[in-house]
C-alpha cells in the first residue's frame, strides 16, 4: 500500500512540473529609425485607447498625442510670429519642434531648451551641453528658455547662405520646405520631409500658414482632433518654471504626483519649462 502511495505522488509530481513548461510565444517587430525623426507611424500605437508618438529626435521620446496637441497650443503663437518676422512657414517651425525636441519631452530639450537639435557650430559663444546623437558627446547649444530657442532657429535658416533658396519657395508650400530643409543638410535622415509633412498633416499644423497669410485651408481627412489638456481652460492651467519638478508642483498644489499624472494624461514624471498642467 505504501509503494502504491508513493508511486501516485511522483506521478503527481511529473505532471505538476511538465504543465510549467507551458508558454505563449509572442513576436516583437523592430521598427526602423534614424538618427533624427520618428519611425514610419501610419499606424499609430494605441494604449488605453490613447494614441501615442515614438520620436527619434535627439533622443527616443514616446508620448501621447494629446502632449502634442499641448506643445502645439504653447508654441503656436511663437510659431505664427516666427513666420510673420522671418518667412519660415509656421507649420514647418512647428513640425520641426515636434519632431526635434520630442513634443519638449525629449532629454535635450529638458536639459538646455533645445527645441531643434541645433549643435554649436562655429561662432557660438553662448552655454554649451554635450548629448550623444550622430557621434557621441557632440556639442548642442543651451537656452534658457523654449522661446529663445524658437528665436535662434529663426536665425540660424535665415543667417545661412544654404538655405537660402528655401525663402524663394511659397510660404504654404511645406512639402516643398520638408525637402528643402533635408537638401540644404538640417538633417542626414532621408525620411525627414516624409515625417514633417506626416505632423503637419497629422495635426493640421498648415491651419496656422493660412491664419498668417489669411488665407483659407481645408482641414485633412486622415487629422486627428485635439483632446483633454488642450480644451482645458488656461487659468485652470499651471505653467511649469525652470528647476521644478513633477513632485514640488505636487507640494505646491497639495495634491499627489500620480493625480498630477493622471489628470495630465502623464506617462512618466517628466516635465518641462513652460509646459502647462491642470493642478485643480
């Protein structure tokens, strides 16, 4: 009888350790990126029915698309103004500083204002942060606030000889300025016109050339509309200052980090100068 038992209980053993090796297999695809821009998103990434952007900027930055629609409602007016005194097409200073500087979440932008991944270059003489991009610890230029990075791009396509002919194209042309850009050498990613007019169109961002030019636009069919933090109220709103962080806001308004997360949509605790929060 005592054989008996013991021969059941290593046949229950067997079979207990044999249901262990059971697995689901599951495949990854590895998307193609560049050194600059995004990865191909004509399918966007959809988590808890949100739709989110990998970046490949000057560092990987995955957000939310209603973090983009925010960027855009906190730099639209720089951009438009930036058209009006330069000539730049707004919907491509905005693209740019999507792409660039992940929505303002990307690590260079956090760390210097660097919206545009604009590196020092001969006769910079302002502060200076190394970040590794095309070789590693190349020099990009430091601001002390998104603005004047928005100011220097200006000056920096309007003050070099090669991208002059990008001025003889019309100023709502932006396909014609994505390439122009990419042939005159701002960027060595072959797809960065296809990713900037992916943006403008995405997001409607030639809505702006037309306010400036006064002209009419026609809104894409494939667009999507702005939500969450971008209808919200702007004295509901909170502007981050430079040296805070998600969790001095949080003592600031005594209310915990992850409602501050929840409330913004946040994915991480990263945040930047000049974003706007709901702190109520």
């Amino acid at each position: 009888m005592i054989r008996k038992i013991a021969g059941l209980l290593i046949m229950i053993m067997f079979v207990s350790c044999g249901s262990s090796n059971q697995y689901v297999q599951t495949s990854k695809k590895k998307p193609v990126v560049s050194k600059k821009g995004v990865k191909n998103n004509s399918t966007p990434t959809r988590t808890a029915n949100r739709e989110t952007e990998t970046m490949i900027s000057t560092s990987k930055t995955t957000v939310y698309t209603d973090v983009v629609f925010e960027y855009i409602h906190n730099f639209k007016d720089i951009a438009k103004s930036n058209m009006k005194d330069y000539g730049i097409p707004a919907s491509i200073i905005l693209a740019q500083g999507i792409l660039e500087s992940g929505a303002g979440r990307g690590e260079l932008a956090k760390r210097s204002n660097n919206h545009f991944g604009i590196k020092c270059h001969t006769g910079w003489e302002g502060e200076k942060v190394y970040h590794d991009d095309d070789a590693e610890q190349e020099c990009f230029r430091k601001y002390t606030d998104p603005a004047q990075s928005y100011k220097d791009h200006a000056l920096f396509l309007t003050g070099r000889s090669r991208y002059s002919n990008l001025f003889k194209l019309g100023k709502d042309d932006y396909q014609a300025w994505a390439k122009g850009l990419r042939n005159a050498g701002y960027a060595t990613d072959p797809k960065y016109p296809d990713k900037l007019i992916n943006y403008i169109e995405k997001y409607n961002l030639h809505q702006y050339d037309a306010e400036v030019l006064g002209k009419n636009y026609t809104v894409f069919d494939n667009a999507i509309q702005p939500i969450a933090v971008s209808s919200q109220k702007i004295d509901d709103l909170y502007q981050v200052q430079q040296g805070e962080t998600l969790y001095s806001i949080s003592k600031k308004f005594n209310i915990s980090v992850e409602s501050l997360k929840q409330k913004n949509n946040l994915i991480d605790n990263t945040i930047s100068i000049g974003q706007r929060l709901i702190v109520k």
